[in-house]
C-alpha cells in the first residue's frame, strides 16, 4: 500500500516591473497647465528652471529645448546662447514627487504593491501576476499604452531584480523582458556603468579606469582581469574593494553589481495609500441662505471631528466642497497652525470664509475632506476645564489671525546659520519648529535696527584703508566722533560668485551722539572692482 506525498511546490521567482518617466517634469507641466504635447507653449523650445546663486539652473527641458542644444543641468545663460528663443517655467520637485507618489499607487493595478524610485520612476512587483494580463509582454505593452493615453512618456521592463528592472529601462531595448537570474549578464553586458544607478563622481572613477560597461565591471568582479584596465595585475575584485570602501550603494559599484545579479537582496519601501477622513452632506433641497450653510457646516465638522478621533488624528488642512445646482463647484481651504479636532474652532474658521460664496440656484452637496492630518492623542478633560472654557489657544488664536488677515502676514524671525547679516535671520510660520541649523552663531554685537537694505553713503573724508570721518547720508553731513572696529566679514564662499567682495563693519557715532552700522565694501587693489564703496546697514541704540 503506497501513500500520497505532498510535494510543496516552488514559490514563484520574483518578478520587478520598473517604469521610468523619462519626461515626468515636462508632462506634469503640461498637464497642470492643460498644453497638449507639441501645441501651444510646447511647441516653442521650454526649459522648466531653478533659480540659484549662481544664476537659473535647468531642470528639465522639452523634446524642441532638447534639439535646441539644451539639457538638465545646463545654466539658463548658456542656454541662451544656444537657443536665444528658449522660453523658460520655473520647476517644482516637491510637486514632481507628490506627482510621482499619485502614480506609484495608480500603478498597484499591475501589481500587490509598489516603491518609489526617485526622481522619476516606479517599481511594481508583479510576480505571478503577469498571466492576468495574456503574459509580461502584453502587461508591458498595457503599461506602456495606458500612460500614453495620459500623455506620459514612458519606459518599461521586468527582471527578477529591481537592478536589472532599472538598468533595462533606462538603457536597454524597448519594453525589455530579462526572464531569468542565468541569462542576465548576457543580457546587460553591453549596458554601460551609468545603468547600475551609481553617484556621477563613481561613474567618472570608473570610466577613468576604463570600465565603461558592466561587461568590464563584471569580469573584474569575477576574478577575470581586462587587459585594458588599470586592474589587469591587482587583484580584481580585492582593488576594486580597496578603491570603492563606502557602504553606500550609491558609491559602491560591487554592490549595485551584486544587486543587480540578485547576490544581495535590496530593500524596497512600498508605497501605502493614506485615506484622508471626508465626509459630506447630500441635502434634499438646496440651500441658498448661509445660515442653513453655517449649520450643514457645523453638522459637517462634528462629523469630521469623530473621524478624526477614530483614527487618533488632528486636521492640518481642511478642504471644503460645495455643489451649486449649475454644476459649478466652489471650495474653500484652510490650513491650521496645529492640529486640532474642535468642531466650533473649525466652524468659525470656515464661517469668515464663506461670506462671499454665491450659492446661485442652490447648493446640493457640502463636502469636508482633511487633506492633511498628524497624528493627535485624545485627552481626558479636567474638572478645571469648564473654567477654561473661555479662554483661546495660541493656535487658535493664530488660526484666526491668519484667516483674517492672510495667509503670509502672521510670521515670525528666527535665527539662522550665517554670518552675513541679511542672512542671519529668516521668516517662518508662527508654530513651526526651528530648524537645527538655525542655531544662533556666536558673533559680534549687533545693531538693534538693520535697513531693509543697505544703504550708499559717500565718506568725505577718509584714508584708504583708515577710519571714516565725515559721509553724507540722506542728504546731511555728519561728523564721525567715535569709531570702533573694523569687523571684517568674508562672502560665503559655498554660494556666492568668484567677484563678490570682503566687507569691513565699522560702529560709528557722530557729534549729535546718534550711533551708525556702516560697512566699506571691498579692500584697495583687492582685484575684485574698483575702489571700495561704503554703505550704512543699521542704525545702534
């Protein structure tokens, strides 16, 4: 008599589906701005730039830029020179990545799960999935053909690695399919060292040795010297070791090799959706008086406030929807300086928001959805609270303040790292922590009162490199009878030009005993320009 014996069966080998956005910046402008592809401002040569210390730097540019000679990280000035014609927008990266981050979920219809793959890609596990679709190649040819229907260039693979999956996408065929771990350095031996998503100054390393492709960087690693490299007689993969010790992946090529050929497993962070708390009244006439609006608002925000506190949130950001009868929808939005789950501070909020709302013929649907949320622990009241009843909140306060007045006129200075004194001091909102780089730095004693910007004054009477004695200001002479300093301060060499130059402070005090914050610009034959000017930047107590 035999027995059945269960034989488990294999789990399936993992499959990576890497989706690169080859324009996400140009479409994603595109799209905001409603442009179809090749019309309108399109069809001039753009680049979407960002303004830096040194001038416009392109971020990315259009396929008529491209041809135009064009390209990311190019400076707008030399650009120009290129093509004079060259139309310009100004980029937005945390858009592109919120874009980006939008996509990555849209793409779980292929796949259980998703990662971001920044600046401009996304992985999708897609293993024992692709019989859903006819088979890999008719799922590559689903995605491909679903983002060209949006208008969004894409490129598409699937490997068993995310390494692989990367590099085919960016650098090998069409709608590449690598189907195993035996195959895959026959595959991507011709790809060059760019593909194994390494920093720019590893890739340059590398090219200088002459590796260029993953062919040479994969026969060294396996103990097979080229004779055209530096490596032919040094031990392989030991000097590579020597040469490349960082843990970073990114400046390591060993790892992103062993990585790409699935040696080493490499992490990857799924994307979860987050479901932002909603809720919305579908009344049975429409309203067109706001004291019927104000209730359905209030009866909204209770609502609110008891989703929020089932999932121990407070609102940040708050988003109100309201359908008039014609179709036409009017929102109101409001953002709080902290978190909060009070129903009447909501209401009262939104009540000097809705003054100016024209319901029309009628509205039929008001909708509440919190577009941001922070975590918020609920709190016991105490037997105090009824005492406190009456009493506001600095949040609250500030909430109010900001509603009233706008949303940019409630801030406040805070100190930060920089001995320039424009710069030593920066604009923040009201409740938001200070940064840790915001440190005050231990400098000299300053003026109580700094312009808003320095001012040119003419020094009458001074030697080149000595004290001042007499300047004019504002049309009146003044007499310099005390002097203390110089405080020479140097230009921040990390963000400034070659040609800006050094400043020498001066206190001064003239003979009606009003103290000055003057600065010269420049030192004689400091080959910077041409003789130092002088400016008054602040006024001593």
């Amino acid at each position: 008599m035999t027995k059945d014996v269960c034989v488990p069966e294999e789990p399936p080998s993992r499959r990576i589906l890497a989706i690169w956005f080859a324009q996400l910046s140009v479409d994603r402008w595109r799209r905001s701005n409603g442009i179809t592809p090749g019309e309108g401002a399109d069809a001039k040569p753009t680049a979407l730039i960002t303004e830096t210390a040194h001038g416009p730097r392109i971020d990315a540019v259009n396929a008529l830029g491209r041809a135009s000679g064009a390209a990311p990280g190019m400076m707008l000035a030399d650009a120009r020179t290129l093509c004079p014609q060259i139309e310009v927008a100004l980029s937005d990266p945390a858009g592109d990545l919120d874009f980006l981050e939008k996509l990555a979920l849209w793409a779980q219809r292929w796949g259980p799960w998703s990662a971001l793959d920044p600046p401009d890609g996304v992985l999708v596990d897609v293993t024992a999935v692709a019989h859903l679709f006819g088979g890999e190649a008719r799922l590559l040819d689903d995605v491909c053909s679903t983002f060209a229907a949006h208008d969004l260039a894409v490129r598409a693979a699937i490997s068993p690695t995310a390494g692989a999956a990367w590099a085919l996408a960016h650098f090998g065929a069409d709608k590449a399919i690598l189907l195993g771990q035996g195959d895959a350095m026959r595959q991507l031996v011709d790809l060059p060292v760019a593909a194994l998503r390494l920093d720019q100054n590893v890739l340059t390393v590398l090219r200088r040795l002459g590796l260029k492709c993953l062919g040479d960087l994969a026969a060294i690693a396996s103990g097979q010297s080229l004779q055209d490299s530096d490596f032919a007689e040094k031990g392989g993969r030991d000097a590579l070791k020597r040469r490349f010790r960082s843990k970073s992946p990114t400046a390591n090529p060993l790892i992103r090799l062993d990585q790409l050929l699935g040696k080493v497993p490499e992490p990857l962070l799924p994307v979860t959706p987050q479901i932002m708390p909603l809720v919305q009244r579908r009344l049975m006439e429409p309203i067109r008086h706001h004291s019927l609006l104000d209730q359905v608002l209030s009866d909204l925000a209770l609502d609110m406030v008891r989703e929020l506190e089932g999932k121990g949130k407070g609102a940040r950001r708050l988003e109100l929807g309201m359908w008039r009868v014609d179709g036409e929808v009017l929102v109101r939005k409001l953002e709080l300086a902290a978190a909060t789950r009070d129903a009447a501070h909501i209401t009262r909020l939104f009540t000097n928001k809705l003054e100016d709302i024209d319901a029309g013929f009628g509205i039929e649907i008001v909708r509440l959805r919190a577009s941001w949320a922070e975590p918020l622990g609920t709190q016991q009241n105490d037997i105090e609270a009824a005492a406190e009843q009456h009493s506001i909140s600095l949040s609250a306060c500030l909430d109010r303040l900001t509603v009233r007045l706008g949303k940019d006129a409630v801030r406040r200075p805070v100190p930060h790292a920089s001995h320039i004194p424009e710069r030593a001091q920066r604009w923040q909102t009201p409740l938001e922590p200070e940064m840790a780089s915001q440190e005050l730095l231990e400098l000299h004693k300053r003026p109580l009162k700094l312009l808003d910007k320095a001012e040119i004054i003419s020094v009458l009477y001074a030697s080149p490199d000595g004290y001042p004695q007499r300047f004019r200001w504002r049309g009146k002479v003044r007499d310099v009878v005390r002097v203390e300093g110089p405080e020479r301060i140097a230009p921040e060499w990390w963000r400034e030009r070659s040609d800006v130059r050094l400043r020498d402070y001066y206190q001064i005090e003239d003979a009606g005993g009003q103290r000055y914050w003057i600065y010269r610009n420049g030192i004689v034959d400091d080959g910077r320009g041409g003789a130092p000017a002088w400016y008054l930047q602040g006024l001593c107590a």
